[in-house]
C-alpha cells in the first residue's frame, strides 16, 4: 500500500515538475493538461501489457513465424518466446497508476467548472 501512493506522489510530482516546464506557470487547467497526457500515456501503455500479456498476439506471431521463416531456421524459431511470455510483470497497478491520474484530472475540471 505505501508503494502504491510513493508512486502516486511521484506522479503528481512529476505531473506539476512538466507544468512547470512545459507551460511556465501552474494553475488548474495546465495541470488538467498535463494530468490526461500523462495519465492517459500510462493507462495506454498498461492496457497494452495487459492485451498482450493476455496473449493476443501469440496466434498471429505464431503464424508469421511459420510463414515468413526458412525451412533451414524453423527449430531455432519454434525456441523463440512467445509475447505473452515476455510481457510477465503486473500490468494492473501500472494501470491503476494511470487511471488514478485521470481521475485527478478529472476533479481539477470539475473544480475549475464549478
């Protein structure tokens, strides 16, 4: 659980560090910005995982490989992983992460609308 909000603060941090950067100055809609680009890319990039660590694309990788592959070389490519097989870590909290940092963003708007 302390993990989970380090990386919580980290990113609120990292959030209001690329406001201030990218925009100069900080105030809710530059922060609403940055918090769906950010938390956007991140739910994107956990939900990927999760596709592909479902194992999506083993069929079609499969496939090509059978395909595209000369007989010669056909043992050394049944040895190859799978992309389910190399995409094993959580992807949950990554998406977590991520939609919690939509969610921020979504209450600095509903603050700025109200």
């Amino acid at each position: 659980m302390k993990a989970k909000i380090f990386y919580f603060i980290g990113l609120q941090l990292l959030i209001f560090v690329l406001t201030f950067l990218i925009y100069g100055k900080c105030n809710l809609v530059y922060y609403a910005n940055m918090s769906f680009y950010v938390g956007g890319l991140i739910t994107f990039f956990g939900l990927m995982s999760y596709v592909v660590a479902g194992g999506f694309f083993d069929f079609f990788t499969e496939s090509s490989r059978k395909v595209f592959t000369p007989k010669r070389l056909r043992k050394e490519v049944g040895k190859m992983r799978l992309p389910s097989e190399v995409f094993s870590f959580p992807n949950k909290p990554i998406i977590a992460l991520g939609l919690s940092s939509l969610l921020c963003m979504c209450i600095a708007l509903f603050v700025y609308y109200s």
